[in-house]
C-alpha cells in the first residue's frame, strides 16, 4: 500500500493539471483525480478508526500524518484480531488491498491521460 501511495504521489507531482478529455469531451483534471482518491481512502480509514479532517490530506502534513495513522490502525487491528469496513466484517487484507488498487487505478489514469508531451 505504501508502495501504491509513493507511486501515487510520483504520478501526480509529474502530470498535467489538465488531463486529456474523453471523446465526449468529458473527463476529469488532476487535482480532481486527486481529491476523489483522497476522499475514498478517507471514508475507507473511517473502517479502522481513523478520522481525518476535511481537507488535512490535501497538505503534505495532513497526508503523512493520515498515512501514518492509517498504517498504524492496521497494525493495532492486526494485533487484535479485529475486522475492518463500516460494519467490522471486512477482513483487513480486503482494505488494504482496495486501497492499494484504487490508488494505482487512479494514478495510471493520470499517465494515461497526462498532457505533458503534447504540451512540450
């Protein structure tokens, strides 16, 4: 997972602001992609224990202090036994594999649709 955030992270540093429209015209820029990712993951941490104000992931502060409790939420329900999601059942494999997809989902939209070579 922490693999998936620095990939994230990397992705979203390098592209455009502005991502490549749909053949509709329609489609999403960066900083939406972005907001969207942190927004599921925030509601996900929720699963766990973890609540992170609005906005604090948009912040390199906010964001590490999220990923780090998010992780260690992980461990402390690992060492208990405990289960994760909205209603304790979810298994936290599940969690932290649905993080680490989405996040991964979402930065490879970026590439695909980056403008930066078109621009250059």
């Amino acid at each position: 997972m922490q693999a998936c955030w620095a990939f994230f992270d990397d992705v979203r540093s390098r592209v455009s602001a502005e991502m490549q429209k749909g053949p509709r015209g329609g489609g999403r820029d960066r900083d939406h992609i972005v907001r969207h990712t942190f927004a599921a993951e925030r509601d996900w941490a929720k699963g766990v224990g973890v609540l992170t104000p609005d906005g604090a992931m948009l912040t390199d502060e906010g964001l590490k202090a999220h990923r780090d409790a998010y992780c260690q939420a992980f461990r402390e329900y690992h060492a208990q036994g405990k289960l994760a999601g909205k209603k304790g059942k979810e298994p936290l494999r599940f969690l932290i594999r649905h993080t680490a997809f989405h996040t991964l989902d979402h930065a490879w939209e970026m590439e695909d649709k980056d403008l930066t070579a078109k621009q250059a």
